[in-house]
C-alpha cells in the first residue's frame, strides 16, 4: 500500500510540475500551505477571483492528466 500511496505521489508532484508557474503557485498556496482565497491574492498580488480561477483550471487540469473523476 504504501509503495502504490507514494507511486501516485510521485505522480500528483510530476503533474504538478507541469501546470502552468500561476496555476501551480495558487495551488501550493491554497492546498499545501493552508492560504485562504484572499490570504493567497494578497500573497501574489492579484485580485480574489484571479486566485479563484487558476485554482478552478489547476484542479481541472490535475484531474485530467490524473484520470480523476467527480460526480456532480
């Protein structure tokens, strides 16, 4: 279990990796460090619904290159 937990590890950081700089920076600051929405806009200078944004397309593109679903 934990060699397939940290397989799919590698593979969440890899995807990651390749999003683009402002997608993957709204998502370390709101996941990894815990920012809140207007904690992580005044971090990078831009405006709430920016934040909003780039989290939205980062889930959606994670979630592609992962082959994660979500019912609606």
């Amino acid at each position: 279990a934990e060699l397939v937990d940290a397989e799919r590890r590698d593979e969440l950081f890899a995807a990651l990796a390749r999003l683009k700089e402002e997608e993957r920076t709204a998502i370390v600051a709101r996941y990894f460090i815990g920012l809140t929405d207007e904690e992580t806009a005044a971090a990078l200078g831009v405006r709430r619904g920016a934040v909003k944004m780039r989290v939205f397309r980062a889930l959606e593109h994670l979630r592609a290159e992962l082959g994660v679903t979500v019912d609606a």
